[in-house]
C-alpha cells in the first residue's frame, strides 16, 4: 500500500530553533537505538516512522552501531526511506554518528579521521543517502587530537556527505574547545547529543551552560530513563520490557525497591498534572529552553501518540519543581 502522509503534520508539534542556526527540530524527535535492528520487526519498524512523521516527527537519530546487530538500524531506516519517504527527503532531518566499535582492527573505532570518514561512507551506502543532515562525533576520543576529529568533521561537512556537524557526551570544557576549533573551520557546531532526565542530571554540571553560551542546541537522549521513567515499572519488571531482555543496556539489578519508591512518588506528581509519568518526565527536560528537542525511543505507536501529547502541558509551578528535585535527592 502506497503510504501518503497527513496533510495536517506540521500542526501538530512545536518545532525549536537549534541554538543560533537556521534549523528547526522538533521538540520530540524519533531515536532509532532499539527496536529497528535486524532481530527487530520490519513491519513494526515501518510503521513506527510513518506514525512519527504523520505526528510532525521530522528528525530521525541513528547511529553507525545501532541494531542489534550493529549497522541494521541504518539498513532498516534506509529500507523505509527508499520505499515509502524518499519523495519526501527534504522534509526529513537523518542524523547519524561514528565514534563506537563498528570493525575489527585499529581503524574501527574511536575518533581519528580515518575512522570517522570511513564510517560514515558505510552508513550512506547502508541507507542508500547522499548525505546526512547530521554527523556527530559519538564520544571523545582522549588518545586522538580534538582538532583530528573536529577536522573530519568539518570535511564531512564540505564534502557534502553531511550539512551540519555534532558531537556527543562530550565534558563542558570538551564541547567548548570542540566549539572554537570548528569556528575556526568555518563548520560551526550545529547540536550537542546527551544523556539527560530527571533519574541522570549530568546536563546541569555546566553543560547546558556552555551550549547556550556557544549557541549550539541540544538534544537529549534517554530522556525517560530507558523507559524507568514511565508506568512499565511502577509495579515491578514486567517480562516484556527492555530490563527483561538480554541485550539490553538497562538491567534487572538498577531496579532497586529504592528507585522504584521515588518513580512512585513522581508518578503522583504527574497525575496531579494531568500527564502519564512519561509525559512529566518529557516535560521536565524540555522546560529549558537550551534543550533543543528530547530524543525518544518507542516500541508501540500508542506511545508516540502519548509523546507527542506531552507538549499540551510542558510548563512547571516553582512548587512542582522544588518536589521533584526532593524526591530524587531521597536516599
């Protein structure tokens, strides 16, 4: 079936300026970490981005290791795009990053200009793209010069393989001198990737501080915890769900009676607000305003559905927040 998206899209979500640039992402994008591998569903997989463009999704997050296994998350992607979105390119925002171990040998991982050129020609070919709107960094690299890596950056850049350059999980002062080299290029840093949510605060150590002072966007990742920060826990682990499975990052023993009893306590506080915990946990990180967009992962389209309705109430009372932050610093 000829898939044809919704006329009213663009109605649907608030769409942010990305620091001082001229682009605009939307304030939930869509992360393909898990869930879009090959021991995925293709058909899931398919239908889950169709739904998110449908809801005004507009920027898809990859990454050269995605899957499992590594690689056919961005085949996967590429499958859709070619089938069902590639009259709409120009609509779409694909990011993807080099930086983990994708091959054997001393040029597969890291971040030397040797691994970061080559890998992102491999993700290209894996999604059938010209280019890619984003390409980040996807860690430092402390055994590499700063000006190597933001270097390869800046010629992905001019190459036309990508139009904008990023970096992830890098330090405040990291990020700062990631910053000052690429001006210097001429290849500005467009956006900053990092963990953030109200379980993971690193973002507030001077982060955020130095993007705005920057003017580089953000996007977080993990903005729900890996999914502890909604109602699959509230009650336990249920047998289906990503601490249950094998190869996921989250596991059984982080699930202590101690984090369950503060997830408890903000669900209350979410209920008061009229939003599922997810959606106050959305919320929460977008309530700054250096936070560009939340990058949200989703194995059900009921769930997009539910993200995208968290930007009816992204607002906190001085109260709200001062009972937030006492339930995290418990224990």
């Amino acid at each position: 079936m000829t898939y044809k998206p919704v006329e009213n899209r663009y109605n649907q979500i608030k769409y942010n300026r990305c620091g001082e640039s001229g682009l605009l992402l939307p304030a939930i994008s869509l992360g393909l970490w898990h869930n879009f591998g090959e021991v995925d569903s293709f058909d899931t997989a398919r239908d889950m981005i169709l739904k998110a463009f449908d809801l005004g999704i507009t920027h898809f997050d990859l990454a050269n290791n995605y899957g499992p296994p590594p690689g056919s998350a961005e085949k996967t992607f590429g499958k859709i795009l070619k089938a069902d979105l590639s009259a709409y390119r120009d609509e779409i925002i694909v990011s993807t990053k080099a930086g983990y171990l994708m091959w054997p040998g001393p040029y597969g991982d890291w971040g030397s200009k040797k691994h970061l050129i080559a890998s992102l020609d491999q993700s290209l070919k894996r999604m059938g793209l010209d280019y890619v709107d984003i390409f980040y960094s996807h860690r430092p690299d402390g055994e590499t010069p700063l000006e190597e890596t933001m270097g390869a950056l800046d010629q992905a850049v001019r190459q036309g393989k990508a139009l904008y350059a990023g970096i992830s999980s890098y330090t405040p002062e990291q990020t700062a001198d990631a910053a000052k080299i690429l001006k210097r290029l001429g290849t500005p840093c467009l956006i900053h990737q990092q963990k953030y949510s109200m379980l993971y605060r690193n973002c507030e150590n001077g982060l955020l501080e130095t993007l705005g002072k920057e003017g580089i966007g953000c996007i977080v990742f993990c903005p729900l915890a890996q999914g502890l920060l909604t109602d699959r826990y509230l009650n336990g682990i249920p047998e289906n769900s990503r601490a249950a499975k094998p190869q996921s990052f989250l596991k059984r023993e982080q699930i202590t009676e101690e984090l369950l009893k503060k997830i408890r306590a903000l669900n209350t506080i979410a209920a008061k607000r009229e939003q599922s915990l997810a959606q106050m946990a959305l919320a929460w990180v977008l309530r700054d305003s250096r936070v560009t967009t939340a990058l949200i992962g989703a194995s059900k389209i009921e769930q997009l559905e539910q993200n995208i309705a968290t930007l009816k109430n992204t607002k906190f009372t001085t109260d709200e927040l001062k009972q937030i932050d006492k339930i995290l610093e418990q224990g």
